[in-house]
C-alpha cells in the first residue's frame, strides 16, 4: 500500500487506527477473564503511545496550516 518513501500521514494513521480497532475488539471477544484483563491493561499503555502520535500529527497540522495562511497572506501583500 505504501512504499518506505512515503511519509506518515494523518489519512494513514486514521487508516491504521481503524483496522487496528477491529482487530483489537476481535481479540477481546475471544478472551475471558484473566486474559481479557491483561490483554485490556496493555492496550491502555499502547493506547496512550497512539494518543501522543495523534497529538503529534495533530500539532503539525497545526503548524502546516498556520505556514500555509502567512504565506497566502505574503502573496496577496506583493500582489
């Protein structure tokens, strides 16, 4: 799908979250108990490493827009 050129992309990771949605709620349902339980604790430590790369992805956006408005605004200055 994607060849190691490519960047990681905000598309690409809601992509990957989704998949990886599915198979974590696959797993859960065949899980019981004590593994259920394990299996849930971990995912809320790699839930929170997926949280800081969203917020990451999310901050460059930030900074992508902001980059993108001044130098739409420098343009129309030498117009």
């Amino acid at each position: 799908m994607s060849s190691s050129s490519d960047t990681f992309s905000t598309e690409r990771f809601r992509y990957l979250s989704q998949i990886r949605h599915k198979v974590v709620v696959r797993a859960l349902s065949r899980l019981e108990g004590d593994e259920k339980n394990s299996f849930a604790q971990k995912e809320i430590t790699i839930n929170q490493k997926l949280e800081e790369l969203a917020q990451g992805l999310l901050d460059n956006a930030k900074k992508e827009a902001v980059k993108f408005s001044r130098g739409r605004a420098a343009v129309k200055k030498y117009k």
